[in-house]
C-alpha cells in the first residue's frame, strides 16, 4: 500500500489573504494564512492538522477542497493538480470528498429537515435512488446516535451545536467519501459522544477512507489520526506519528499545546 500514488498531496501551500477581514486589521493589510505547507495522505491514512485559532487549519482544508485558491503551491487529488482540472473534473474530484465544516450552524441548511440535510447530497447525485438514500441516512443518524425523534425535525430549531455536528458528519458520509475532511468535527461533543464518534469514523478509515481531521487539541489528534502536522502562524513546525507529538513532543510550540491539555 505504500506505493499507492497519494489520495491527496499538498505541495509548498501558501495562501495570502488581502484586504479587511477582521475590523481591527487595517486595509490592504495582509495575512499569511499559509506559507509553503506540504502534506500528503494515502488510501487509508489519516492526517491531524493541530495548531491553535487563528493558525490556518481551516485555510488548509479549503485549499484541499478547491474551495478557495492558493496564492502560492499546489493540491493534487489522485494524482491531478486541482488547478488544471475542468470544472466537471473538479465536481466530480469533490463528490468523492466529504467535508465536515467548522462550524456546524452555517453548514446544514437551516430550513431542512435532519433527513432532508442528510439525503441532499445521496439526492442530487443518484435522483433515482432515493429510497437507498433514505435508508443509508437512517443508518448513518442511528449509528452517530442522533435521536430518531429528531430525524424530521427543522435543523434549524431543535437541534444542539452538538447534534447538528452529528448530522453534518452523516451528510458527509452518505455518499462514501475516499476522503473525510473534518474541521473540529468533536468541538461540540460531550466525552461519551465524542468516542462514539470516532469510533464511526475509524469503521470507515479501516475500510480504507483517508482523513484529514482538524483540531486543536493533541489528545483529539492522536486518538484520530496515525500522524499528524503542527501548524502554527500557517507554517508547519513539528510533524510526525501522532502520539509522539503529544508524549515527546520536540518542538517548543508543541511542548506549550501539549503542556495546555488537562492533566489525565
Ligand atoms: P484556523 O482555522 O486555524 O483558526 P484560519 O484558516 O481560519 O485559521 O485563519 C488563518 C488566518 O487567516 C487568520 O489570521 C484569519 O484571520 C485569516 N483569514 C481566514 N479567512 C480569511 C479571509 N477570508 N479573509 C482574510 N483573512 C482570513
Ligand atoms: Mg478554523
């Protein structure tokens, strides 16, 4: 398996972002979200990208996903630069990524139902199996412990932070993703869901589906993922197996994350 070409690879990645974002920047000030990151990942593997607010984790999964454009560098998904691929090649490069957005309140369509949230992608790309799109949300939602009670409830007024991240996994995993790209995907959890819910995505990564899971937090990074990349002002400055960030770690801004987690 190790010569099996790279699901994904990010080469020299850098991302410039011009003009007001924030109110207290000036105009035209610039921020270096990212400034030559590279990674890959193969079939299977997984990939914790670790680094506090502000480090350029959720940049880096836009950058993978083609949402947005790099300034600088590359992204090559099986083998192809996304920026030489026609927009048909991107659609269909990007059905075979689920994505799990940071922030689970603008990511779920609000005045769906949970199962309409969930079936829309299964929907749009197989109209006519909506019955097998049905019963794989429901398989989905009962194995992500979501409350069937809630199942045809308005995302948008009976859903927790917490549930409406869980409903935003399944939508992401309706259509079998080779790659999961997860931005804080256990923010909201309590422990108990938390361990539940990764253990529904170790199934898939055992399948063989590589992830990219994106965290601040050590602990979360090496139950998640074998390896993992220290991202800190959009440079990697440590990278390795996973637990020897959070057991040995080598670099200072490590230590400093390592040493932030509660005592076990
Ligand atoms: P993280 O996900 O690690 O918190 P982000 O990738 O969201 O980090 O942001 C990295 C840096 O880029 C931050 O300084 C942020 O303020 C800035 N940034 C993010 N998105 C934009 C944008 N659309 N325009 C301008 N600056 C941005
Ligand atoms: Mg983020």
């Amino acid at each position: 398996m190790r010569n099996d070409p790279a699901v994904v690879e990010a080469k020299n990645l850098s991302m410039r972002y011009r003009g007001r974002y924030r109110l207290f920047k000036g105009r035209g000030e610039e921020t270096r979200a990212l400034q030559m990151v590279s990674f890959s990942a193969r079939r299977g593997d997984t990939l914790a990208v670790v680094g506090e607010s502000g480090s350029g984790k959720t940049t880096l999964l836009r950058c993978v996903l083609g949402l947005i454009t790099p300034t600088d560098g590359r992204v090559e998904l099986w083998g192809k630069p996304v920026s030489e691929m026609t927009a048909a090649e991107r659609t269909a490069a990007r059905r075979r990524c689920g994505y799990v957005p940071q922030d689970p309140y603008g990511s779920l369509p609000p005045t769906m139902t949970v199962m309409e949230a969930v079936t829309e992608p299964w929907n749009i790309s197989r109209p006519g199996e909506l019955r097998e799109g049905a019963r794989r949300a429901r398989e989905l939602l009962s194995e992500l412990k979501l409350p069937e009670e809630l199942w045809n409830a308005r995302v948008r007024y009976f859903l927790s932070g917490g549930q409406r991240q869980r409903a935003s996994i399944a939508r992401a995993l309706i259509l079998d993703p080779e790659i999961l790209l997860c931005d804080e995907p256990t923010a909201m959890q309590d422990v108990s869901t938390r361990g539940e819910l990764l253990d529904v995505l170790k199934k898939r990564v055992d399948a063989g589906m590589s992830m990219i899971v994106v965290t601040h937090d050590l602990l979360l990074a090496r139950r998640a993922a074998r390896r993992g990349i220290v991202l800190y002002r959009g440079e990697i400055v440590d990278e390795g197996d996973s637990s020897v960030l959070l057991e040995h770690p080598s670099h200072e801004y490590t230590r400093a994350l390592a040493a932030a987690l509660p005592r076990l």
